[in-house]
C-alpha cells in the first residue's frame, strides 16, 4: 500500500512530462508565423545569395534603389487593381507554405492525427476558396460581357440612327435642290 501513492506520484509526473512536451509541439506548430517568417527569410537569402553569384560571374551590377521603387510601384498598382486575385493568391501561398513546412517528430506524435484533420480541412477550405474564386471571376466576366454587349448594341443603335439621319438628309437634299 506504501508504494501505491508512489507509483501514482510517479505516473502523474510522466504524464505532466507528455504534456509539456504536447504544448510545446503545439505552440511551435501554432507559431505558423514565425515558422514561415524564418522560412521565408531562407529561402529569401537563398535567392539572394544566387541573384548576387550570377550577377557577379555576368559583371552586372544589383538592381538600385529606383528599380526596386518601380517594381514596389507595379505590385501596389496589380494589388489595388486586382485585390479579389491578391487574397486568393495569398490564400494559396499560406497553404503551400503551412504544407511545405516540416514538422518535427515530437510534432508528429502529439499532433500527429489533429494536423492531419486540419491539414484536410485546409486542402478542402482552399480548393473551396478556389472554386469561389472561378465562381466569382466567371460571374464578374458574365456581367462584363453584357455590359459590352450592352454598351455594343447601344453604339450600334446610335450608329445606325446616324446613318438613317445621314441618308435622309442626302435623299432629300438633292430632292430640294431640283424641285
């Protein structure tokens, strides 16, 4: 009986250690930006560190400040042109990058099954928004084209009431003149 509360205290303590190792796989899986802050930083000095490489082997020189300005200036104008295109496209990139992410082992056994429910639902919540995306972009061609067909049937209205007006104008022109 003496041992009983030991053993107890002793599988409290394992327990409370699976848990901590449980929260911290979940807050460094929760920490999603930090994690794609630090891969995107990689990956960012990675494409530098090539950029640099082929312009020195070239003898060219790195792009100055007024090329980075100009490039900053498109993707502002692309972005308020475009920002139906911008969240979408964003809403992909986040979901390649929580996919590309690894995950560690300790990840993988506290988590393991939950990510792997979350990692579904996120493909069919993306594939979703995707599908809203076509939806929304084949919806806002429809009512563009009407609006030109619209717009098409009204000049050629006009056109074609200019065109009668002229050749009335014409026919009964001449009449005046001889008669």
């Amino acid at each position: 009986m003496a041992e009983e509360p030991e053993v107890i205290r002793h599988q409290i303590e394992q327990t409370r250690g699976r848990m901590d190792d449980t929260v911290d796989a979940l807050a460094g899986k929760a920490d999603v930006k930090s994690r794609a802050k630090g891969w995107v930083a990689d990956k960012a000095d990675a494409v530098t560190g090539k950029a640099r490489d082929v312009t020195s082997s070239v003898g060219g020189s790195t792009p100055d400040s007024g090329d980075v300005k100009q490039s900053a200036q498109r993707f502002a104008g692309m972005v308020r042109d475009n920002p139906l295109g911008l969240a979408v496209g964003a809403a992909a990139a986040g979901f390649i990058v929580g996919l590309v992410i690894p995950s560690t082992a300790a990840e993988d056994r506290a988590i393991g099954p939950v990510a792997d429910r979350v990692k579904d639902t996120a493909k069919d919540l993306g594939q979703e928004a995707v599908e809203r995306g076509k939806e929304i972009g084949q919806r806002t061609a429809g009512a563009a084209m009407d609006t030109a067909r619209q717009a098409t049937d009204e000049q050629a209205g006009e056109l074609k009431q200019s065109a009668q007006s002229k050749a009335d104008d014409l026919s009964s022109g001449p009449q005046s003149a001889t008669g």
